[in-house]
C-alpha cells in the first residue's frame, strides 16, 4: 500500500521547510524523501525537509535535510518554524523552549498572539572562529579579512562556524552578482573540506546590512538565519558594526534582528505556517514505459 506523510510547510523569511511531526509518524530514510519533496516541480517544494523529533534532553528535537539530501547541523529560520509548531500543537507550551539539534541545545523564547506564536528570538551561542573548526584550510587562530584566490579571483573572506561553515564576502550590492555561476565554486573550493555557506554582503550602516546566500546542498535561499549571524559576526570583526547593538539583516525574503557578543549570538525574527497537507508516497513510473 502506498504510504501517506502528513506534512506542514512553513516558513521564516522565505526560507521554506517541509515539517514532518515525527511524534506522530516514523520517517525512514529521510535523505531519499528530502529530495522527492523538495523538488519545486515534481514535490512539494521547499528548501529541504525538517523532522520535529521527540528528545530526551529537550522539548524536541530538530533534524534538517537540504534538498539535495544532506543533513545539516543547523538552521536558524527552521529552529524558529520548530518552535512555533511545538509551542501551537501544544507538545510544548511554554514561553521558553529547549530545542535539540545536532549542534547542541539552542534557547527559544516565543513571542504570542491569540495564542500563536509569531516571533521567536534564538539563543544561537557563541560563533567558531577556529580555521580547523569552521572548516577551512587556512593557517592562524582566525579567519577575517583575509584576502585568498577561489573561482577565479581574489576575496577578501571571514570565516565562522553556526554549526555550520561560513565563508562571509563584503562588497557592493550583492543583487547584481551572478550567483548561479559563482556559488558553486565557492561552495566546492579546495579550501572548505566540508563545502561552505556564502554570504554576499553589503553595508549600509552600522545597523543594518544587506545579504545574499549561497547554501551547501541547497543553492541560493530566500533567507540563512546561520548566515545572518555569520555575516553581523564578520562585520563586527571587521569594524563595519559594534558587538552588543542589534543589527538587522535584509534578506530576499524579509528581515532579521541579529545581536552578536563574543559570548554569543542572538537571533529573532518571524516564524509562518503556510499549511497542513498529505503526500502519498507512491513509486514513481518509469518514464521510459
């Protein structure tokens, strides 16, 4: 018999998910399905797929898949979404949530209205700075500023690890990039053992930048809560912001609030249910007959 996935998608600044409750149903071979359900043609269409997981340590548990079927260790704009669904289902409703994820348990407070939660602040922790850590194949004790040769020109780089490895370009307006050919040689550098996330940035002010990403597995995205760290970490290593003001963060898909300290980062913004749906996992026909 075909097996049905009960499945909500939602979203934090364009940055879309497929949500699979796995308090209620099983999920086997998750990196096969985030491809299926990825694709914006042939699936659902979203970013990648996220398991809302019971945890024995926290109020749940996160898992995250990009499209391609890699797992990542973390997502800003998706740990926003889990928090929202544990808070609105009611597995758990309280004010501030323990999220588990593969890069450690993340802090959630839940801002409500009519009983719903619509914006959540996240304790990211502190940013990696260590080349070995992020990982990138540069010597020293950090990564900033420095001026390396990848796809074919030279760039300044900072790097920095979420739980994820970043590598964060300032410059001008990075609408006008050509990221379809840029990305992926950034991405696929010798440099970065595990591939990288890119941030083009642009700033504005002291409090506000503009960005454009570039994720590992899942190409250009609508938002990076990750990356927006990343990047107001970048600018207050580079002397573009001041650690402990609130920087917001313009991306393609809307806005977040990121406050970095060396002691750690905190990130806000809004979390969307878009809906609730049902996909039946048939087996695909040959589409040779």
């Amino acid at each position: 018999m075909p097996e049905i996935l009960k499945f909500t998608k939602m979203h934090g600044c364009g940055n879309d998910y497929i949500y699979l409750d796995c308090f209620k149903q099983p999920i086997a071979n998750p990196e096969a399905l985030a491809v299926r359900l990825s694709d914006r043609h042939k699936g659902v269409g979203g970013d990648g797929i996220i398991l809302i997981c019971p945890s024995d340590s926290a109020d749940g548990k996160m898992r995250m898949f990009n499209a391609d079927g890699s797992e990542g260790a973390m997502c800003g704009n998706a740990i926003r979404c889990v928090a929202k669904y544990l808070y609105d289902e009611g597995i758990a409703r309280k004010p501030l949530l323990h999220i588990e994820t593969k890069s450690g348990i993340k802090t959630c407070a839940v801002t409500e209205k009519n009983g719903r939660a619509v914006r959540v602040a996240v304790d990211m922790g502190r940013a990696e700075l260590s080349p070995g850590s992020i990982p990138v194949r540069l010597p020293g004790e950090s990564v900033v500023g420095r001026r390396v040769h990848m796809a074919g020109s030279e760039f300044a780089i900072t790097c920095v690890s979420m739980g994820n490895p970043h590598c964060v370009i300032f410059g001008g307006d990075p609408m006008n990039l050509d990221l379809e050919q840029l990305g992926p040689r950034i991405e696929n550098d010798p440099l970065f053992p595990d591939r990288v996330n890119t941030e083009f940035i642009q700033v504005i002010d002291r409090n506000c930048l503009v960005m454009r990403v570039w994720e590992r597995g899942s190409g250009e995205t609508m938002a990076c809560g990750t990356g927006a760290c990343a990047a107001v970490t970048a600018a207050c290593l580079n002397g573009f912001c001041a650690p402990g003001e609130d920087v917001t963060v313009r991306l393609r898909g809307g806005e977040l609030v990121i406050n970095y300290t060396p002691q750690g980062i905190t990130m806000t913004g809004g979390a969307v249910r878009v809906f609730d749906g049902e996909i039946i996992l048939e087996e695909e026909e040959d589409s040779h007959g």
